[in-house]
C-alpha cells in the first residue's frame, strides 16, 4: 500500500497545494518549495520519507515562527482534506513538540482532514501522562474523528508508526480512554477501541479476557468491540478466549470429507478444499471453521496462517458442508515457495484433517512430464 501511495506526491500536486498556500501566505517561495521537495533522492524516498520531505520543505519556506505557520495551514485546511495532506500533521509532529498547548489545537484540528494518529506519538514519548490526560479529554470531542484519534494515537502496535514500549510494557493507562469508547456511536470509533485492544492482547491477553468478560452483555456496540479485540486470542485458540463466546471443543464432531485437489501445482495456481462435518444429535453448537496453512520459508522454517470460512451455529445431527479455493500466488505480504505445503481443517482451535499440497517450479513440473511423470 505505501508502494502506490509514494507516487500521490508528484509536481501538480505540489505546485497546486504550493498555490494555496500562497493564496494564504502571498511571501510563500512556490519554486523553491517544488524543487526542495523533489530535490535530490526524491525518487528513491519511500512513502514515509516522502511525507517527511513536504514537511521539512514547508519548514523551510513557511514563517520561522510555528504559532504563524500553523495559522497559515489553519487557513487553507477546509481545502485539503484526505490521505495526502497528513504532512500537516507531520508539521506538527517535527516543529510543534516545544509548543504543547499550540499542537494539541492544530492535531485536534487537522485530524478531521486526514489522521494524527501518528503525529501524536512523539508527544506521547516526550510526557506521556500529559498527553494520555489530552486523549481522555478527546474522548468526549463531538467529532468522531478527534474521539477516535483518542483510541488509534495510543495503540502500543499502530502499524506504520513508531512503537510505544512504556505502553506495551503497561498499558493500564489506554483503559480508561477505551473505557469511555467502547459504545461510541460511530463505527469508525469502535473498531478503532477493538484494534487497541487486539494490540494489547498481544502482549496482555489476561488482561484484556479480563476487560472483555467485564464489558460482555452491557450493549451490542461493545460486545462487538470485545468479540473484534478478541480476534487474535481466537485465531491462536485461545481456551479462554473461545470459551467466552461459545466456540468450545466439540470432540464429538466426525469428518465426512476432506479433499484437496490438485495434491501438486505450479507455483502461483490453486487447489480447490472440499469438507463435510457431522455434528452429533442434541443441542445446537457454535462452530467456527477455519482452514491452516502452513507455508515453507526459506532455510526449513514454516510459517502457520489461519483463514476464517465460517461461524454460525448449528443444529444437532446436521452434515455441514463448504470449500472455496485456494489461491498460491504472491501477494504483496506474502510470498511462496516451492515445497510442501500443510493444508489442515480447523474447528474450534482443534485440528480434525490435514493433507499436503506440493508447488512446484514450472521447469521442474515440465521435467517430470518429459520423463514420463504426472503433473497437475
């Protein structure tokens, strides 16, 4: 995503952001700003590098003096909304650590345009008792977005961002801020309590079982929170966490089918997983199903990675039948390699049928044939 994302910065929308700034801000060196952006090392800068170069730039051709900058940017902000424009909160992030009060008005501000969940993080590191008390106060803001930046600016694992070890090491202070949002009106908000909580999980699981048995049952908006934040403790079978929303071991459970074919594909094509589960006669019972993949890595390790395929609850005495495909081409977060490939069915954290899948490479596939083999 930050691949495609880098390439939003180019010399129109530069120039065209340059021109309202100076419709602001008539001093505003529009050329020098350009060509200080896109200056040396520009097109080897990554996404993250690029934002910080608008940002460095306009430090360098806005007024010397922050609180005159800011109101500069305060004056065009109605007119740049969306992704691109979070290098104003990134101004805020490099210029404004030594002018508290100051920044917590422009992030408050500029966060409805686009996100200071990042931006907020160094000051967060820099008085984290300050800041975390600025978080409660925005919890109660009549905007979603300044409420939710409440929640996402502190999560211990935000992904893109710096990690926040005090947090991750304790994160008693983020609950009283999730506290107060776990039934937000606004999704947006919500998903971003049951996000922080996920992250927490990950180092706090008792903890955060603690807060979900707490919260379960007081409304449909928080029980959604807590059964997302669980999701992580869920897909590595956590008993607790199962237990708590009904996903108990059904040993009982007979399989009927399971079939996987092709057994051997080229690399980068898919195989087709069929099942068939009998439940025992009696009372309903809640079933999630998931498929486990485990994928060779290079130098003999295995990496295991869940894919949910349903969860619903179902009759006693039902055969209960799926399948999909299953696709092993490359995607951006995961790349495959040639090997044994474990395929295995999984029913409430329990492992009831695995089989192997073989990828080849296409040379090798074609040898095999020449010489008399089989292929796919």
């Amino acid at each position: 995503m930050a691949e495609a994302r880098k390439d939003m910065y180019h010399e129109t929308f530069l120039r065209e952001f340059a021109v309202k700034v100076k419709q602001e801000y008539p001093l505003f060196d529009i050329e020098g700003f350009v060509s200080a952006v896109l200056g040396q090392g520009w097109e080897q800068l990554e996404l993250k590098g690029r934002i910080r170069r608008v940002t460095t730039s306009l430090g360098h051709t806005l007024p010397a003096d922050f609180e005159q900058a800011v109101n500069i940017l305060d004056g065009i902000a109605e007119d740049c909304y969306g992704f691109p424009y979070v290098f104003f909160l990134d101004y805020i992030e490099v210029y404004g650590l030594d002018h508290w009060e100051l920044s917590m008005r422009a992030l408050e501000r500029f966060t409805r345009m686009s996100t200071a969940e990042f931006a907020v993080r160094p000051f967060l590191k820099r008085n984290q008792e300050r800041m975390m008390a600025q978080m409660l106060e925005w919890t109660s803001h009549p905007d979603e977005h300044v409420r939710r930046l409440a929640s996402e600016g502190c999560r211990p694992r935000l992904p893109w961002a710096d990690a926040l070890p005090a947090l991750k090491k304790d994160p008693a202070p983020i609950l009283p801020i999730l506290q107060q949002l776990k039934a937000d009106p606004s999704e947006y908000v919500r998903r971003s309590v049951a996000n922080n909580l996920n992250d927490i999980s990950k180092d706090h699981p008792e903890l955060v079982l603690a807060t979900a048995r707490e919260w379960k049952g007081s409304n449909e908006r928080t029980d959604w929170v807590i059964r997302h934040a669980c999701r992580g403790l869920i897909r590595a079978a956590n008993t607790k966490a199962m237990e708590l929303f009904g996903l108990t071991a059904q040993p009982d459970i007979r399989v009927e089918q399971w079939t996987i074919t092709p057994d051997q594909i080229p690399m980068g094509e898919s195989v087709e997983f069929r099942y068939a589960l009998r439940v025992p006669e009696g009372q309903p019972m809640k079933l999630r199903i998931e498929l486990a993949v485990s994928f060779p890595r290079q130098a003999g390790r295995y990496y295991r990675k869940l894919f949910k395929l349903s969860e619903k609850e179902v009759p006693g005495g039902k055969l209960l039948t799926g399948g999909r495909r299953f696709s092993f081409a490359d995607l951006s977060t995961r790349r495959h390699y040639p090997g044994a490939h474990r395929l295995a069915l999984i029913v409430n954290g329990q492992e009831l049928a695995q089989t192997e899948v073989l990828l080849v490479q296409e040379e090798r596939r074609h040898k095999r044939i020449a010489e008399g083999g089989t292929g796919p």
